[in-house]
C-alpha cells in the first residue's frame, strides 16, 4: 500500500525542527522510519506532515562517559550496538540490540526512535527502564527530562507532547560490581520476542546478592520492571526468583504463543538471566 498524502520538511538544524513541529501539531518526526513508514503505508498512521530529522547533525551523536551512555535522536541501533566504549560501560546495549529486528533495519533505525515509538514488544524501553535512564525531549518552549519510569505511558505512548523532539536518551553505567544480562525468545531470530527479560545483579562485598531487579518486554502495556531481590535472597536462588516472576506476569496469547507458554517462557529466561548476570558481576579472576 502507499501512505495518505503528508507534507515533508526537511531541517538542517533542531531549532528548524522544532519550529516545523510547533507549527503543525499533527507532524511526526521521522528519525529511522523503520516503524513509522511501515505505518504509514498500511495506512495506521496519517500524520498531517513529517518533520525529517535525518539531516540535523546535532542530532547525530552518541557520547560515552564513566557516568553512561547518550544516544543521540540519530544515534542508529547499529552504531550503538558497534561501539566497544558504549558496551564497556554499559554492555546491555550491545547484549539487547543484538535481538533488534534485522542487521537492515539496525542500520537506519534509531534507539531513541525505539523509545519514542514506546512498542512494549520493543528491547530498547525495557533496557531503558531496567537501567533508570532518561529521555531529553525538547520543543521550541525549552528542554526537559523525563525518567524512563514515567516516559512509558502506554502501547506506543511515550510521554512526549506535540511539538516534542526526543533528542536523546541516557544509558546509566553499570555501578561496581554489578552484572548485566539479556534474554529472548523469538519465532526466528530478529523477530519480536515471544518472551524477552533484561537483568540486572549487584553483589556486596562479601559477594552475596545486594540487588536483583529484571525488566520485561511484551508481558505489560509498558516495560515491567520488577524488583527480585527479596525472592532470589542473598545465595541467589534465581528458581525461587523465576517461579516469583511467572506468578507476578500476566501475559497475553496469540497466534504465535498462548498465554502459559509465554509465563514459563518468561520465567525459563528469568533465571538464564539472572545467572548470567550475576556470573558478570564477580569480580574479575586475578
Ligand atoms: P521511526 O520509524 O522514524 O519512528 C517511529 C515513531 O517514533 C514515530 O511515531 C516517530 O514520530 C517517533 N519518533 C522517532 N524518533 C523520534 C524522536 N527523536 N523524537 C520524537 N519522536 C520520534 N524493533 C524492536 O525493538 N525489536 C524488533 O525485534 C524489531 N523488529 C523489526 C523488524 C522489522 C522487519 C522492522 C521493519 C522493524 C523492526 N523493529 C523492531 C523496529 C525498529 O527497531 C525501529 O527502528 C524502531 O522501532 C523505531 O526507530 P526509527 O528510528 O526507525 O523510528
């Protein structure tokens, strides 16, 4: 199919796009378009115009510090998912990413478009909140940031008004001793996930669990984020956490799996999750 008719500006600077969206607050914003475009030609979207944000350079950058990583609004998955300074102080970009769409797509489509378009079947939003990140949006009336709690607000809801740009997203560092780990299922593999869990595993001192928490995808209307602390207890017992979890989850059936093979899938990646996570935040040997 083709999509609706639709005017097409073309900025070179965000002030440019920014102006273009306050003045139309029915435009879009086309970062990747690897959703928006297949949107419009099945004719599920029918923006009054899109603001094209692929030329604005400021846009285009991804800076890695101690403290995380900011991805740019052009940032595209695969560059992220590339860069070793962005996966040594985060390595949960590169272990999800992994698991995004097809190596075609991550190389035109966006992580932050991924937390704009807010699809909780989507890796990057449950990464997002697993990790407590932000999102920058902008608009021509100023900046602000928005914690991944609350940037979430539904099925392709993310908390941006019209005239909003997200013009980027912050990945927090892995803290001291802590571990990272990402898990999925798919039909086949680039798929969305049937299943898919995001983990995270902080030990003490005396190397015991201090912190277990996982985010999952496609279970919610939003990323879940659970706190798994108290039933994994300070020996780690992850079946004790996973079985928490399939009770905690209420995930919905369809064509591609039912309702119960998607709990036990779930909890089946809990605990690989956890495990792994926690095997990486054992100090290094030596
Ligand atoms: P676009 O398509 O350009 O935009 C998507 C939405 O976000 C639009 O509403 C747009 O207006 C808005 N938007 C984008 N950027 C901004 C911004 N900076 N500020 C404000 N609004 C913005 N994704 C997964 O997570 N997992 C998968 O397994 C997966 N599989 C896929 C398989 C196929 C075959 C395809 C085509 C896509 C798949 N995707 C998957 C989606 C892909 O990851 C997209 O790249 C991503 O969802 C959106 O990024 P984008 O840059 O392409 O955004």
């Amino acid at each position: 199919m083709k999509p609706p008719p639709f005017a097409y500006h073309a900025p070179r600077t965000l002030g440019e796009a920014l102006d273009a969206l306050a003045a139309d607050p029915s435009a879009k914003v086309l970062a990747g378009g690897q959703s928006l475009i297949p949107l419009l030609n099945m004719r599920l979207a029918a923006p009054s115009a899109l603001v094209d944000i692929n030329r604005v350079a400021e846009l285009d950058t991804l800076r890695v510090g101690a403290d995380g990583v900011r991805a740019g609004a052009l940032a595209r998955h695969a560059r992220v998912e590339r860069s070793d300074e962005a996966a040594a102080v985060q390595p949960l970009l590169r272990s999800a990413l992994r698991h995004v769409a097809h190596p075609a797509v991550r190389n035109r489509g966006t992580v932050v478009g991924s937390l704009a378009h807010a699809d909780p079947a989507a890796e990057m939003p449950a990464v997002l909140a697993l990790l407590g990140g932000t999102v920058e949006a902008a608009s021509a009336a100023g900046r602000r940031t928005v914690a991944a709690g609350a940037f979430f607000r539904g099925p392709m809801e993310p908390a941006l008004e019209p005239g909003e740009i997200a013009v980027s997203a912050f990945f927090p560092a892995v803290p001291p001793r802590t571990g990272t780990a990402f898990a999925e299922t798919a039909r086949r593999h680039g798929d969305y996930a049937l299943a898919g869990v995001a983990a995270l595993v902080t030990l003490d001192a005396g190397l015991r669990v201090a912190a277990a928490r996982a985010a999952y995808l496609g279970v919610a209307a939003t990323p879940l984020v659970l706190d798994l602390t108290g039933p994994a207890g300070p020996d780690g017992d992850w079946a004790a956490a996973a079985a928490h979890v399939r009770e905690r989850i209420d995930p919905e059936g369809d064509v591609h799996a039912g309702a119960d093979y998607r709990r036990h899938l779930t909890g089946v990646l809990t605990g690989r999750a956890l495990r792994t996570a926690a095997a990486r935040a054992l100090p290094a040997a030596g």
